[in-house]
C-alpha cells in the first residue's frame, strides 16, 4: 500500500522530487521504491526524463485504479485522528483578490469567531494556484477546473447581471431593451476578444454586440469603473453585492440576465479533512443567497 501512495504522488505531481518532499522522504528512495514497485508488477509504469515524469498506458490504467483506494485510505486516517478532538491547525485557501475582497472577508470574520483553532492562510495570487504542488487544501475557482486529476466542489451557480451608477444613467439613460445596450458604454470581464453579451428573460433570448473604453480580466475592476460612472458592466452578483447595497450601483434591465456561473471549491483529495469539511460546508451556506435556479 505505501509503494501504491508513493506512485500516486509522483503520477500527480509528474516530479520526484516535489513528490519526495510532499512525502517526506528523501528522492533518491522514492525512486528506488517506484523502481521495485515496477518490478513487482513487471512493467514500466513511469517514463522518466531531464525535465520530467510521463505516464506510460499502463501507468496511466494502474493510477486510475490506485487513486480512490488511497484517497479513501487517507480519508478514513484523517477522519480517525480528528475524532476525538476540535477541527484544528491551518487551513491554506487559494482565492482571487476580488472574490477575497469583496465576498470573502466577511465570512471568514465569522467563522474564525466560530472557529477559532484554526488558522487561514489566504493565497491572492489572481494566477492560479498549483494546488499539488503548493500544498493548497482548498481554492475557489470560478468556472470548471481544467486539471482531470483534482476534486471539484460545486459551492453555487452564481447570478449574473447588468449595473450601472445612477450617475451614469442620469446622464446617458436607463436601457428599457437589450437592444438599448447597443449604444451604450459597456464594460466586459474578459482576457480575449470581447464577446457578444447574451441576455435571457424565461424563454427569450437576446444576443448583443456590445462597445466599450475598458475590458478586463478582473470583476472587480469593471466594477469599480462602473461604480465611478464608466459605463455598464455585466458580473456575477456575489461580487456586485456590496456595490449595490452601497448604493454605488443599480441593476441594469432587471427582467434580464446574463448566464449564471458555476463557483467551485476544488481540492487535491475527494475526501476531506474535518477542518477542511467545515469550512467548504460554512462558505456554501454563505453563498446560497446569491445561488441561481439550477
């Protein structure tokens, strides 16, 4: 069983040397021990290079086999010493500045106070984590994860909306028609060519080709642009929250809405730590307020 999780981590992590040191044990044993574990079943599992480590076929049958009896065995450890005492000890979330900012800090004030031995660790880094590679227990990705090998949890289907400032629809007027938009300034969440805005009311579509000064791959600078009476933007609703409460920002064509986005909480592991179960639980229940009709 120990050779088996040994393999595992070198197959995710595709470097001996990051596995060893997730491990604990020096590189040149990993090594030999992946070697034997090779022998014992007499056939390469791992094609090893300069610069890495690659899967042979049959490595990559044996890891789909092995994966799920050691996360289950990993599981069922860490759900045996966490028994019989409090969840504790620290807990490393990776997570965009703007969804820490403008989500985030006050749900984690309340669940410190709820619980207070365990400690936070807050990777803002708006690049994406390598939650193998840099020890990440949990990261809040919006969209999908591209990477097959790590655990997705769906925490919501976030809302997404038009606003605007009411300074900017003093002076440029209220769009009454998704057809209005057209002549508007519009500001766009995107890293690539601006996409048409694609709008829904029940069973009515409308597909928009909008214009506008700025384009970004941050919500939370559109929205601050916005907020400043730039334009328009369109964002999820968990982010534009605290601009409308603040009443620095408005619903734009309410009746109307741009397709919802899934947020995940994604993982190394399918089977969490009590801290780590706790937290995801708390963050989901937090967030339901801004969920859409799946």
């Amino acid at each position: 069983m120990r050779d088996i999780a040994h393999f595992v981590e070198v197959a995710r992590t595709r470097n001996f040397s990051q596995a060893a040191a997730r491990l604990g044990i020096p590189a040149s044993t990993l090594s030999r021990r992946i070697a034997e574990l090779e022998a014992g079943l007499g056939t390469q599992l791992l094609v090893r290079t300069t610069r890495r480590v690659d899967l042979t076929e049959a490595g990559a049958l044996f890891l789909s086999r092995c994966e799920e009896i050691v996360e289950a065995a990993r599981g069922a450890r860490a759900e045996l010493s966490e028994l019989t005492r409090r969840p504790r000890g620290t807990l490393r979330i990776s997570v965009t500045p703007d969804f820490a900012t403008t989500f985030l800090a006050p749900v984690i004030v309340e669940f410190c106070e709820r619980h207070p031995e365990i400690d936070l660790h807050l990777d803002l880094n708006p690049r994406r984590a390598d939650i193998m590679a840099e020890g990440v227990d949990v990261a809040i990705r919006i969209g999908m994860p591209r990477e097959p090998y790590l655990y997705a949890r769906k925490l919501i289907t976030a809302r997404r909306g038009l606003y605007a400032s009411p300074a900017y629809l003093a002076a440029a007027g209220t769009p009454l028609t998704p057809l209005d938009l057209a002549v508007h300034r519009c500001l766009s969440v995107s890293s690539g060519e601006p996409l048409p805005w694609v709008l829904h009311r029940g069973d009515e579509t409308e597909e928009i080709s909008v214009h506008g000064p700025v384009q970004a791959n941050a919500p939370g600078i559109v929205l601050r642009l916005a907020a400043a009476g730039l334009g328009i933007a369109a964002a999820d609703e968990v982010m534009a929250s605290p601009y409308l409460a603040q009443g620095d920002l408005v619903a734009v064509l309410p009746d109307w809405s741009i397709r919802p986005v899934p947020i995940y909480a994604v993982t190394a592991t399918k089977v969490h730590t009590v801290k780590t179960r706790i937290f995801l639980d708390f963050v989901q229940k937090s967030l339901k307020v801004f969920g859409a009709a799946e």
